[in-house]
C-alpha cells in the first residue's frame, strides 16, 4: 500500500519541490509503470561528474542505517574496555547528552583487542587479549543504547608488517622501514589487495559482533612518503597513491554496506583546505565519495601559525574549528550529490607538547562544539588518547 501510494504521487508530481500539479485520471498499467519507476528512482545510484576529468561517476549511496542517531562520541582503547573504566566511561555517555563509543578494534600498532573468533585471525595471532569480554561490551553498550563504532586502523600496521615484510615497504638493505620514533611503527602497502582482505575480515568480525559502523582510521600512506618512495621496495602499480587509497575505501563500502554497517574514514581536518595530500595518498573529495560519515580531525593544537588567520590555533578553539568546517563544506560542494555525513574529531586534551598552548577544559570544549553547531555541523566525537573526559561538558548547546 505505502509503494502504491507513493507510486501514485510519484505520478501525479505531488510531493517534489513543495508543489502539486492538478489529479489526472490513471488506468491501473499507468500505475504499475509508476511504480516501477519510482522503485528505480530510489535504487539507482545518483551521478556526479568528476571535476578534474569531466566523467561521469556513479557513486550513489544508500545509507546502510538511516536510524542511526546523531552520533556524540567519545573514543575508548581496548585496555579501558577491559578494566573498571569501562564502567565509569559508560556512566559518562548515559549521564550527558552523549551517545556514541568509537572502540579501538584494531589498535594503532596493528593488534586486534580480543581474541578474534575467525580462524585465520586467530591463527595469525595479531591480538591481545585486552577485552576479555568482547561480547559482554557489546551487550553492555546495547543495554546502554550506546552507538557501537568500531575503530580499524589500516596502513600503520607494525604487526603485520613485521610478520609479513613483503606486505610492507622494505629499505635498501632489506630491512622493513619504520618512522623513526622511539616506539618505531611501520605501514603496511596500500597497493596490496591482501591487505585490504585482512582489513576487512577485521571489520566483518566486528560487524557479526553488533557494531554499527566501521571507522577506518591511517587509510594513508606514512607521512613524507613522496621523499622516501624512490628509496623504498615495494609492490606497485600504475595507479597513483590517492587512487589506490581511494580505491581501498571503495571496496571496503562495497563488502561492508550489505552486511548493514556504515563505512566512515578519519582524515587530517587540514585535507579539506588544500589541493589533495598527494604524498600520503589522501584526496579529501575522493575518499568522501566512497564513505557514509566523514571524519576530519580537526584538533587545534594540531594547526600551525597562521591558519585560519589564528598566530597559535590552539589558543582559539572556536575559530579554528569554525574555520575548518567552513572550509570542509565548501570542499564537499563538488560532490554535493554523494556528500558524506560529517562527524569531526575535536579535542578533548591539553597539547603541552606546544610552545604555546592553552589548558583544555570545559570552556574550550564548549567552544568547539559551538563552532559545530553554529557551522551547522550535528555530529561530533571527542579523542582523549587516554580515555579522561573533561567532566562538566554541556554537549547540547542548543
């Protein structure tokens, strides 16, 4: 009844732009071929054409969850799902007008944080047991209705890439690269559909668990890469690396948007005020066309003099957020058709490590979720690497 009715005004012109046409007699053929029609209409992917080379790009997306809330999040590791500040980060979401938990699945040196029912997860054995309840979680947030994310990071995958050199970028001497740091970390290869494989049965696993949506975060190359990439051994092809990363997110929609999650991607706030990161691999437009939320870091301490008019951006927390969704929605007017959902990370942490900083507490918090919502932006997630939220936090400023 709801598709012949909808099928009706699809063939009346009732209901488009507010308007309404005078009712025309029908015969019961006119009303079929209507609903046909209007069934393709809303199944057909929209079109956009590409700005740089003119063609014509069917990348429609139907929304895998159009019940999902306006997600308000905080980010929580394996090891505080595992201990007694599970419990007091829950009391937290369901005390205040948040609602969402961004939980590390895959950690940033490539562990998985439980023990992954797959078989051939398992017996890779690139986990630790940091949750030892992974279905205990699930049913907690559940019970909480608490919006499970399930955090996946990609290409930084020391594990792997020390199991599996010849998945990652090997120096002159044979040895796998690494960043330097004093907790040295290595990529693994975008150009290694393997790699994409492991990733995704990571994010299958998650989403047979319950989790909502699966959030891919370092879908890059390792910074600086354009100044290494000729002093490096690695697998490649004739695609650029912002194809390939695109490429991989593409993929990743296509094997995960049936099984009922959405697919969204972390990317540096500043992507959206330049030319694309053509070194990383990173085109802000490109990736944005292939997910469901977008989720630009928009961190001010991580802004440099000058940006956004601002001589220390993280001295000016509304500014600096303001500015950088201005500028993300003008990006995102060129695929205004296919346009994500965006759901920035800002910053709940005091950058000490600045020559000059400010202390982060309630008021700039407060401040950056206001330059949200005053930039008309609904969503946000809040990053605290070690998962201590300020307290006091009105989220809904409204």
């Amino acid at each position: 009844m709801e598709l012949l009715l909808s099928a009706l005004l699809f063939l009346f012109g009732i209901g488009t732009h507010g308007g309404e046409e005078a009712a025309r007699p029908v015969n019961f053929e006119q009303i079929v071929t209507a609903a046909i029609a209007f069934h393709e209409s809303r199944q057909a992917p929209p079109e956009i054409v590409d700005p740089e080379t003119g063609e014509v790009n069917s990348a429609g997306k139907i929304d895998p969850d159009p019940d999902a809330p306006k997600v308000k999040g905080i980010y929580m590791t394996g090891p505080s799902a595992g201990v007694a500040r599970f419990d007091k980060l829950v009391k937290l979401v369901n005390d205040t007008e948040l609602n969402a938990v961004v939980l590390d699945v895959k950690e940033d040196h490539g562990y998985i944080t439980f023990e992954p029912s797959d078989p051939e997860l398992k017996e890779m054995g690139n986990y630790q047991k940091w949750i030892r309840d992974i279905h205990k979680v699930m049913q907690t947030f559940k019970e909480n209705d608490i919006y499970p994310i399930a955090r996946i990071v990609v290409f930084k995958d020391t594990a792997l890439a020390k199991k599996r050199p010849d998945l990652s970028f090997l120096r002159p001497d044979g040895t796998v690269w690494d960043n330097g740091k004093s907790n040295p970390e290595s990529f693994v290869n975008p150009y290694m559909k393997e790699v994409w494989d492991y990733n995704i049965k990571i994010a299958k696993e998650a989403a047979a668990l319950g989790f909502k949506e699966i959030q891919f975060d370092y879908v890059r190359f390792p910074e600086g890469f354009e100044n290494r990439a000729d002093t490096l051994t690695y697998a490649k092809d004739e695609r650029s690396r912002v194809d390939v990363v695109a490429d991989f997110v593409k993929y990743a929609r296509e094997e995960l948007n049936p099984l009922g999650v959405r697919i969204s991607v972390d990317i540096f706030g500043y992507a959206a005020s330049v030319p694309a990161a053509e070194g990383i691999g990173q085109d802000f437009n490109k990736i944005s066309t292939y997910v469901d939320v977008i989720s630009p870091m928009v961190y001010p301490s991580h802004y440099s003099t000058g940006w956004f008019k601002q001589k220390h951006p993280d001295t000016a927390p509304y500014e600096v957020v303001y500015g950088a969704m201005m500028d993300t929605h003008k990006k995102l007017e060129e695929i205004a058709e296919v346009k994500p959902i965006i759901r920035p990370w800002i910053q709940d942490f005091t950058a000490r490590w600045l020559d000059v900083y400010i202390p982060y507490g309630v008021k700039e918090i407060e401040a950056q979720i206001r330059a949200l919502q005053d930039a008309g932006i609904e969503e946000f997630l809040l990053w605290n690497s070690g998962n201590v939220y300020t307290e006091g936090v009105n989220y809904d400023l409204q």
